[in-house]
C-alpha cells in the first residue's frame, strides 16, 4: 500500500494520461458471466406537571418505579454484557484466520507460499532501482514461475513478460503532484487456456518495498500468495474458461508507478474485465475487502461465494475514500486508468509495525495466509435537547483533555497502551454522559415515573438513529444500512416488549430480553468500532507534526460513546442512583490523567513480539542555490531529521542532545517547499524538522541538472527544457514568481497540477538502466520581474547502494534508541532561478 510519508490527505481525484471520463460502462451479459467465472477461479420541566394517566397506565408505571433497578446491579449487569460481546467479536475475528495449510497437490498449500515468503524477504529491503529490486527479486520469480511452468497440465498455457515500462501521469494524491517513471520492471504472467481467452482477471501484488523495510506484508505475502494461487491452478485437470493475468509489479511505493504502466501500455491490459488488487495496512491477521467497484455488485457476490472466508465492510469502503487515511493503492490506478471493475484487498492487523523494519516474514501467521400526546412531545424534545447537551458536553470535556495532554508534551501517551485512551477519555466521556441526564432526573424530571422516561429516552435514541439513516440513505452512502439496523432491531424489540413492560415494569425479565434484542447492533458496532481502532491508532503515530493525536483520538471515542450509549441512557432513569457510577468512572479517569501528566506510560516499544517504533527519517542533504546569473550564492550541509508523529523529538533529545530546538530548521522563503528535499509532497504536514551542519556528501555517482534550451513560444511564453539524470529516485520543485504562471509542461496530461502552498512537486523514479530524463515546462510571462520568472529545484535521493550512507549518518543513526525506526539516506540539493 502506498503511503504518504505515512500521513497526508487521499482524495477522489482527477488523473490525468488516458483517464476517461465517467463511470464504469456495465459489462454485456456474456462478459460479466466471463469474469466472473475467472474470479471464482482466481478466489479459490414539563413532565413534571402532566403525568395524569388512566388507572391501568398508573399502575403500570408505580410497579416499574417499585422495581427499578439497583445501581450495582445494572452497572455490573452492563458490564458483563459489554465483555461478553467484546469476547464474541474477538472468538469471531479469531475464527475467521483459522484454517488449515493444505497438503494436496491441488490445494492451496500455505506452507509452500510461506516458503516463497521467506525466500523473497531475505533478500532484503528492495526499493525500486535497487539490485534487490530490480535483478534478485524478478530472478526469483521467474526462477519460480519456469518450475511452476513445467510442472503445470497441459491443457493450460503459461506465459511470461518482463515489462519495463516508462511514462507518467497527474494525481491528486498527497495534495497533487506529478509522477514520471523510467524503466521499471513488471513481471506479467499469463495463465490460460491451452486454445487461448479472449478475457482475463487480473490479479495484482507489488513486489517492491520501502526503503529500509524488508516488506514481509506490503507487499510480498500477496505475491507469494498469487505464486501459489498461479501453481495450483496450472495444475489443475480442470480447464479454465477464460485468463488469469497475475502481475507482480515492482513500483507500487513509488506512488503507484508500475500499474500505471502496465494497465496503460501493456497488450495484455486489454483483455481484461476485472480484478484483484492484493494489499496490506498492516501485518498479518485477516484481509479486509475494502473497496469495490465501480458498479458491478456481481464481483462482491463472485468473492463472498468463492472465498472460504470473506470478510468485507462497506463502512471500510467509505471510509477509505472519504480523505481521511493517508494512503492509496493500485486500485485507483486500475479504476481511473482502465476503467475496470476490482476489488481491493489488505491485511489490516498490526498496523504499528507496517513500514518499519519489523514488518518481517515471522510476524505473518501460517493461518493468516490461508484465511398522553402534548405532554409526551414536550418531554420528548426536551430528552432530545439534553441528550444532544450531553453529547456535546462529553466531546468538549474530552477535547479539553486532549489539549491538556498535548500542551503538556504527553501525546501519544496511549500509542503503546491502548486501555490508556479507554481508561482517560472513555471513562470522562461516559461520565459526562451519566452527569447530565442525571442532573436532568433530578431537577426537570422531578415527578415522572422512571418507566415514562426509560419510553422517553428510548425513543429519543430511536429518532437520533432515524435522523442518521434518513441522512446517509439522501446522500447515497451505503453505510446506510448500520442505522437500519439500529432502527429496525430496536423497534421491534421494543414493540414484543411492551405489553409485559406496561404490566411488570423495568424488571429482569424486561433487563434479559431487552439486552437480547440490542444483542446483534451492538455487536456489529463492537466489530466496527475494533476495526476502527485497529487501522487509526497506528496511523496517529505517523500523522506529522501539525495534528495532535490526542485530540483525533479523544474525539473517535466520544463518537464511539454516543453511538453506544444511545439505547442505555434510558437506563439511567430507570436506575434508582448513579452515585456509585459516576465516582467509579470519575476516579479512574482521575488516577489515569495524573499517571498521564506524570509521564508514566512512554508512547514506543521496542519489544520484538509487538514492536511500536517512533519513526524517524534522516537525510545527509548538500544543497547548493544558484542565483539569477547561475552563480552560487549559497551553499550549505547537513542532517536534516523530520519525526513523523506530534512529539517531534522530545523523547529524543535526551538520547541525543544535539538534536533541540536550537537545531530547528528554518524555512527557506524564496525557495519552493522551504528550500527542502522533500520526498513526498507532504510538508504542510510536518513543519517541525531539524537541521544539524555536517560535512559535504559526495555521491560516487552525481545527479546532473541543466538547462538544455529556453524558447520563445508563437503565444508569448517561455518555454524551458530540462535534462537530469541521477539516482533512481528524484524529486523536482517548482514556484512561479509574481507576474507569472506555469500554463503547461511535457508531464501527465500537460496541466500542471500544484501541490498544497502552491508550488509544483514532480516525483520521478527509474530501474537500473534509464536514459536522461528530459522534459519541458512553459511559463506564461505576464509581468516581468527583476528577479526572474521561476525557481526551480532538484532533490536527488540515494536510497540503495554505497551512496545511501555516509559515515557522519551512521553514527548519528547509531545513537538512536532501540523503540525508534531511523530511516536514513544521502540526497543533494540544487536550486535555480531562470
């Protein structure tokens, strides 16, 4: 999966290259059986004065107020409930891995694709234009595809493509920027009837890592399950109907690069109908079908018929393309660029560990890989004002926490201790709920039976959740279909329950069967709230310097509160006191903020069984700026840091007391994206960085930037060519000055696309062999200025071979404590006014 830095904004966006406007066209009938048939194969107050009631009314009520509820009961009775659903959800997840590696030659055996697992990762960290990338990796594979070749049945065929495509494209990704790609490598099989298929699916795994990561789960997991999957089905005596295309592409970290190439200049792209897109957040555990489409519902009920397990949320979906997760796979590039329908798949467990060193082989399991009318309406609308006060009132006193904890350095305090979270923001978040509606119980609802009000509330959390499926079903969210679950069970509930609530009041028989009917929303919301939590807390710890965790996190548990408090706030007027209640939440909220504040709970870990690293990115940069006349006008070297959390270094300048904030670097005004070499556009997101002075870094192996030619265009514009060479990864900065703009380049679709701060960012990558990169831009001269049209700049970023290090990043590297992931590297720097 493709990450921004580990944080930043993902859009639906407009891309440019041969993007098409429009949805997805619908299949013709015979197609849509045909990939469908090949993704089987490939899946193996005022109440007070009205409470008047007729005698059977009043009976009813003074016998339900006669047995209401002791408040140690309910609160232990509650509790319990709560446990055993949050056991359910776990025995539930826990089953959904539990499968046994096949030892049939026609049966996917996961031993055999652990073997290859291993034997990818030991190659080490494989970067895209690194010899591990580029040669051992696709050596492997090819070895292994020949062996699963001959041994496969003959009424199959195998082909096989090494592709080495070049190109690039726009994308609003990360704030938008430009990528343009050389000579990378893409492993293409085929796999069809021996007489040939005019269809295929394609089943999609990148090969390639980050840096400094041996990528065990993102991305190699995948392809050693589509090994196997490639194996087994070679050997079948059961002819396929149409292809299967497994790709194994090895750019997929350089921001999506090697999908874009094969689906827009490969053959085979042609012949396909659908696809699988194979994915991790995280490490291990189960695969989330996160994304879908577009249209097509016959994929999703291709894979819940064919997978043994299938295990897919539409929330997931929704969520994932609303913005909010810093992170984007090949889907989009499929979606956008081919048009074709997909299903996107990711391993969502563990997610402290994904990007990092520990994302090893060992930490994927075996079993992970296989897998009265006025009256009422007056009361009414006035629970409905103080159940939305109460909500409001729980958020506020939780942010005002956060902001405490934030201001005081302790963010993150929970990154290592989840039940911190729960124990501090949770707890105040609850009792603030009990608070208000019992102050409410007290001085409005002073002459009300608790049996009214229980009806009441009930209903006041009835319309809240009708409100939200009224919403989402207008807007067309098919997240929808949660709120009609908590409308509809409820309602029913409530409806075979009234007679004998009328008759015998709030008493255990009432307790039993009410928890029983609320039994299948709350346990959906437990399923939903876990994945919640299992995907954003990780991502807190890599959300850049400029969002405080704290407060993101502070607020999904009092959303997460409101949603489960919502059908028990009734039971706070049907209890006699919540005294005992609210001293119990409140002490513990109490003990766990002072122990917070006290530093007690250090955010990281360095333990090998669940490691939590702080990261850390460390760059050996020389930069050189260039004025109007081409001479250089400054020169400087040094270490710049950047940490990816809100803690900045704070937990580190006691290790390393070099690194302060006497140290903090200072942005460069005159120059595009503060004079730094970003490697992703993401600076608006961490603008906390360090800068410690060092010798030049001399790389064996120089990029060279010039200027090959500067033409007046027939349109009164300037046109200005560039040639660069260098490292496999490069990065290219523009900034226009006042008076002029960039109208066009030779780059995606020929607009300019800015990034966030509104300079142009340009990612460039290549494989081992690449010529010059040359490419033009056209600035539109409107008024000229003394100190030129436009800067421009080039970042060159050494990530493998003996030019990544130098011996003054090894020993500051060295020094970092173990709960850290420092990943360093050597880059230059040259800027240029034209």
């Amino acid at each position: 999966m493709e990450w921004g830095s580990e944080s930043g904004a993902v859009r639906r966006h407009r891309i440019g290259g041969e993007h098409r406007d429009g949805p997805a066209p619908a299949l013709q009938p015979e197609r849509e059986a045909a990939a469908q048939e090949s993704l089987a194969d490939a899946c193996g107050g005022g109440g007070a004065r009205t409470r008047k009631r007729s005698a059977k009314g009043s009976g009813g009520a003074s016998r339900g107020a006669e047995t209401g509820l002791s408040e140690g009961r309910a609160a232990l009775g509650l509790a319990l409930y709560l446990l055993a659903l949050r056991a359910l959800v776990q025995l539930s997840l826990q089953q959904l891995m539990l499968h046994r590696a096949a030892g049939h030659s026609g049966e996917f055996n996961a031993r055999q694709a652990r073997d290859y697992l291993e034997h990818i990762t030991s190659i080490g960290p494989r970067t895209t234009g690194s010899v591990e990338n580029e040669i051992l990796t696709v050596r492997y594979l090819l070895e292994q595809i020949k062996l699963i070749e001959v041994q496969s049945n003959s009424l199959h065929k195998i082909s096989v493509d090494v592709q080495r495509p070049t190109g690039s494209f726009s994308i609003d990704f990360l704030g938008g920027f430009t990528s343009y790609y050389d000579n990378i490598t893409n492993v293409v099989v085929k796999l069809e009837p021996r007489d040939g298929a005019q269809h295929a699916v394609l089943a999609n795994c990148h090969f390639d890592s980050v840096a400094n990561s041996p990528g065990a789960s993102d991305d190699a997991v995948s392809c050693s399950v589509m090994l196997e999957v490639l194996r087994v089905l070679s050997k079948s005596s059961e002819a396929l109907h149409h292809a299967i295309i497994f790709l194994f592409n090895g750019a997929e970290e350089n921001v999506l690069q090697a999908s874009h190439g094969f689906i827009t200049q490969h053959p085979w792209a042609s012949l396909i109908r659908a696809f699988i897109n194979l994915e991790a957040a995280g490490v291990g555990g189960k695969e989330l079908v996160f994304q879908t489409g577009p249209e097509n519902p016959w994929l999703v009920q291709a894979y819940v018929s064919s997978a043994k397990h299938p295990f897919a949320s539409v929330v997931a979906q929704e969520v994932f393309q609303s913005g909010i997760i810093p992170s984007d796979t090949d889907f989009r590039i499929y979606r956008d660029f081919g048009n074709i329908p997909g299903i996107d798949l990711a391993f969502i467990e563990n997610g402290y560990i994904y990007h990092t060193k520990y994302d090893t082989a060992d930490r994927i399991l075996t079993d992970s890989i296989q897998r009265a009318a006025a009256t009422y309406t007056k009361d009414f609308f006035c629970g409905l004002g103080i159940t939305l006060i109460s909500w409001f009132t729980s958020l506020v006193t939780v942010l005002i926490i956060a902001v405490f904890i934030s201001l005081i350095g302790q963010s993150l305090s929970w990154y290592n201790h989840f039940y911190v979270s729960v124990c501090l923001y949770g707890t105040a978040a609850v009792a603030k709920i009990i608070f208000i509606h019992s102050l409410a119980k007290k001085f409005y609802f002073v002459n009300a039976s608790d049996q009214y009000l229980g009806d009441v509330f009930f209903d006041v959390s009835l319309l809240v959740h009708c409100g939200f499926l009224t919403a989402l079903t207008y807007r067309g969210l098919c997240s929808a279909f949660i709120s009609a679950v908590w409308v509809a069970l409820p309602l029913l509930t409530k409806l075979c329950m009234h007679k004998d609530l009328k008759q015998y009041g709030a008493g255990g028989k009432f307790i039993t069967f009410y928890l029983l009917g609320m039994f299948i929303p709350y346990l959906y919301a437990l399923y939903l709230i876990w994945a919640v939590f299992e995907m954003f807390t990780p991502i807190l710890g890599r959300s850049g310097s400029e969002i405080p965790p704290d407060v993101v996190l502070a607020s999904i548990l009092a959303g997460c509160t409101m949603i489960l408090s919502s059908y028990f706030i009734n039971f706070i007027y049907l209890a006699k006191s919540t005294k005992r209640t609210m001293l119990t939440l409140t002490l513990v909220c109490t003990v766990t903020f002072l122990l917070v504040c006290s530093g007690t709970f250090f955010p990281y870990s360095s333990n090998p069984s669940s490691p939590k690293p702080k990261r850390v990115f460390l760059q050996h940069v020389t930069r050189t700026f260039h004025g109007l006349d081409g001479h250089v006008v400054k020169r400087d070297s040094g270490i710049w840091i950047n940490g990816f959390d809100y803690t900045g270094m704070s937990h580190i300048t006691p290790h390393i007391p070099e690194i302060n904030d006497s140290t903090r670097a200072h942005c460069e005004e005159n120059a595009p994206l503060c004079g730094f070499p970003w490697y992703l556009p993401v600076h608006f997101l961490i603008r906390k960085n360090w800068y410690l002075p060092a010798p030049e870094v001399s790389p064996r192996d120089p990029a060279h930037f010039r200027l090959v030619s500067k033409e007046q265009t027939p349109w009164d514009s300037i046109k200005l060519t560039f040639e660069a060479t260098g490292p496999s990864h490069m990065s290219f900065y523009v900034r226009t000055h006042k008076g002029s703009t960039l109208s066009q380049w030779s780059l995606g679709n020929g607009t300019p696309v800015t990034s966030k701060g509104g300079d142009y960012f340009v990612f460039y990558s290549h494989g081992l062999q690449a010529s010059a990169w040359q490419f033009w831009i056209e600035v539109q001269v409107l008024e000229e200025q003394p100190e030129g049209m436009v800067t421009v700049a080039i970042a060159a970023h050494y990530f493998s071979g003996e030019d990544k290090r130098s011996s003054q990043l090894d020993a500051l590297k060295e020094k970092f404590p173990d709960w850290t992931f420092p990943s360093a590297w050597v880059c230059t720097y040259n800027l240029f006014v034209f």
